[in-house]
C-alpha cells in the first residue's frame, strides 16, 4: 500500500523518550517567527524554588528562565522522521535562537 503524502493533523510529537519537563517537539508557534514554521524543538528552564532564591529578578516557580529553539527534521529522542511535505521545507532551514529572558523579567516591573 503507497500512502500519499500529508500535511498531518499531526502538530506535536508526544515522545516517551522526552525528559519530564522542558523539551516539546511541536509545527506550531515557533519562536524563530516564521510564516510557516518547520518541525522544532524547544527546551526551557523554568524557575525552581531555588533559582528564586538565587535570582532575584525570578518571580513565580514555572517562569521560563531561557528557552532554546532549533529546527529538526527528526526527533532526536527516538529517530523518527517528522512528517514535512518538500514544500513545506524552507530554503534556510535548521534556524535556532536561544532566549534569555532571566533578565527581561525584571525591567518587566
Ligand atoms: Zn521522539
């Protein structure tokens, strides 16, 4: 049997090999501001007890103290392929950022 290819309804890969917390894998709402985003995988710190204790700019546990984007064209988990129709593939593609926003939540106030 030949399956054609498809924009899957997919959006996110849940994977049982990520950590706990911090690691998401999603087609949806990338950091790295693109029209329509590839595949990418997003790890962030969120405050502890401690690191409000320690940092002092930090203002609730769960607030995210940096996050790292990077595009991926498979999991790097498990090895499986993400589902991207050729198209969907930009030129620049495997674009990462990484924001700090330690700092900014302070001059939030
Ligand atoms: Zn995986």
């Amino acid at each position: 049997m030949e399956h054609p290819p498809q924009r899957s309804a997919e959006t996110k890969h849940e994977c049982p090999q990520f950590p706990a917390t911090g690691v998401s894998l999603s087609l949806t709402h990338s950091k790295l501001l693109r029209e329509r985003p590839p595949w990418h995988l997003e790890i962030q710190r969120e405050a502890t007890e401690s690191d409000l204790e320690e940092n002092h700019q930090l203002e609730a546990v769960g607030d995210t103290i940096w996050s790292t984007v990077l595009e991926v064209s498979h999991c790097p988990y498990c090895g499986q392929g993400l589902p991207l129709l050729p198209g969907e593939r930009p030129a620049d593609f495997g674009r990462f950022t990484h924001i700090d926003t330690s700092g900014w939540l302070s001059r939030r106030v």
